[in-house]
C-alpha cells in the first residue's frame, strides 16, 4: 500500500511539474520527424527582423510561447553567393531557453540577383556547402529559406537549390524549411513556386497568410481576411501534407487612409502597438466585420477617412483554429516585437 501511494505521488507531482510548464507558456513536448529529427509537437515560432541580438533576446523573452526562433541573418549575395553574420550568443541564449534555431536565408526581394545565383547549377553546391559548414559549426538547428518575387523561369531552380540544401544538411539533422505565398495571381509572387515538389523536398512549408491586398492590385481591406487564409490553406494541403504545414501569421496590419475630396487612396503599415495607440488616442470602439472574421475600427479626419482592420487577439484565435481544424504543424509570426503581450496565451 505505501508502495502504491509513493507511486501516486511521483506521479502526480509529474503532472503538476508538466501543467506547472504549459501555464508558464513554455512548450516543452518534441517528437521525432520521419527525418529523425527532434522537432516540437507543434510548432511555434516566430521571425526577428531587423534588429540586434540583444533586441531579439528581449522580445522573445516576451514571447513565452515560442519554440522556433528565426532570426534573419543571411541573404544571397552577388560576389559572395551568401552574406551575413551568424551569431553564436544568440544560438546559445536559445538552446538554453530551449528553443531551437532556423536561420533566416533571403533573397533580397531581387529576382536578377536570384536568376543570376539559381541558374547556374554549380551554384546550389557551392552556396550548400557554404551553409553547411556555418550551420553545423554554430549548431544551428535548421534553416528557413524566403526566396520572394522569383521569375518563373527559375521555377525549376529553386526546386533544385532546395533539394541540394536537403541533400546537404540531412546528414545532420538540419531542418530545411521554405517560405511561400498564399497562392494568388502573380506569376512572380506565386507561380514561381513548385508547391507540390517543395512539400516533397522540404521538411516543412510556410505559408505566408497575408497580403491579400496585394494579392490582386491592392484593393482596400484585410491583410489576411480568414475566409481568404483558408481557402489557402486548402489549396496548398492539396499539394503539400498538412503535417509539413505551418500557417504564417501577421503581427501587422494596413492603416488605408482616403482623401475624400481627390478620392485618393494611401496606405500604411502599421503594427499591433501603434494601432492601440490610435485606438485609443482617438477614442475609437471596435466593430466585428462577420465577412473578414476580424475586428474594424475607421475614424475621418481632416477630409480623410481612415479605416482598419485589426490584427489582434480575436484574429490571431482565429487563425490558430484553423491550424487545429486542418491538423497543420504550427504557426510562424512575422515578426516578433510588433505585438501586443495579450496575444501570446492564444498559441498555447
């Protein structure tokens, strides 16, 4: 009997220490991919982007929820092949806050720059083997790779490149993960994008939901209207595994301000914090629009009528119950720092 209730005791002092873990926001449960990778159950992670390590550090202190940090470190390079610093302090800093590390890999935006490296095979080694070597000597975890505005004649080339960074880093465990658009019109936005051979090769596939209204010439409305998020991920898990899915979500939103008179229209990008601040400096109250799933605020001023639609933490719970609704592996943030704190209990 003593045997027994010695037993139940551990044990419940293990369920506590796990629960204790998951109301401190700090997802501590990984399993093992069909690569033998170690990878979170789901996945959380969010970008740093332009700042320091030190501000990185700090914001994702904020960001307790987060198991995937992507700081944006490396950019293709013209005479280089591969540019930027990797910086140890902050590869350590997460492993010790048991996040793991997927470097950021872009290219610039620059479609002659990325047809100039992509269309010569020898390229994809050397650039490979450039990375290989960086990642493995810092022990980075895994590589995120944000090829943007790619013409379709390298369509094939940034299939073959992603396959060679497999090739590559398999060896070591090294996740490869590749960032794409939510399907829509533009041929260099998204049909330079091989989805269905992208799934097959890549441990994991981003999809960037949002920029709906650039989507189709800027029309004025939502970044990521959740009826428009959706039917994006449905087109893409016809493609891709949903398991090797995750939903990427927006920590901005637009600001469209109307002249009036002139009928002229302007936008703003602007993210969750400054937004409160209007919010409140104006006196504003939120309004739910039902077609976008989002809440709306709009203000005239000086014969400009301004409007948004909010990112916050009704939209975001939206979101992330799409990812449970489809069975996707997680969600990605672009870019930590931008976001209100109330936000975070929604990704436990």
């Amino acid at each position: 009997m003593i045997l027994i209730l010695l037993l139940l005791f551990l044990s419940s002092c293990h369920t506590y220490k796990q629960s204790e873990q998951n109301q401190q926001g700090n997802p501590k449960s990984y399993q093992i991919d069909g690569a033998g990778k170690a990878v979170p159950e789901r996945i959380v992670m969010g970008w740093n982007a332009f700042g320091t390590t030190d501000t990185y550090i700090e914001q994702n202190h904020v960001s307790p929820n987060l198991n995937v940090v992507s700081p944006r470190w490396l950019s293709l390079d013209s005479e280089h092949l591969i540019t930027g610093e990797v910086d140890p302090a902050y590869v350590e800093w997460a492993h010790q806050s048991g996040k793991q590390v997927w470097a950021f890999l872009g290219n610039q935006f620059d479609p002659e720059l990325t047809d100039k490296l992509l269309s010569d095979k020898n390229n994809h080694v050397k650039m490979a083997e450039k990375l290989e070597k960086v990642f493995v000597e810092h022990k980075i975890d895994g590589i995120n790779v944000d090829f943007e505005n790619i013409k379709m004649e390298n369509k094939d080339d940034f299939v073959s490149f992603v396959r060679q960074l497999k090739k590559s880093f398999s060896p070591h465990g090294i996740i490869v993960s590749v960032d794409i658009t939510r399907e829509n019109p533009d041929p260099y936005w998204s049909g330079s994008y091989d989805r269905a051979e992208l799934g097959k090769i890549a441990d994991y596939i981003i999809m960037m939901g949002y920029d709906e209204d650039l989507g189709a010439g800027e029309k004025i409305g939502s970044v990521a209207s959740l009826p428009w998020v959706e039917e994006g991920i449905q087109l893409l898990i016809k493609d891709v595994p949903p398991s090797k899915v995750i939903l990427a979500v927006p920590f901005y939103m637009r600001e469209w301000v109307t002249n009036l008179k002139t009928k002229k229209e302007t936008r703003y990008d602007r993210n969750m914090l400054e937004v409160d601040e209007i919010i409140k400096d104006k006196g504003l109250k939120k309004k739910w629009d039902k077609n976008v799933k989002q809440n709306y605020v709009e203000f005239v001023e000086n014969d400009e009528k301004h409007q948004i639609w909010l990112e916050d933490k009704e939209s975001l719970q939206q979101r992330v119950e799409l990812v449970n609704k489809y069975d996707l592996k997680g969600t990605a943030a672009w870019f930590i720092g931008q976001e209100t704190p109330e936000i975070w209990p929604v990704f436990h």
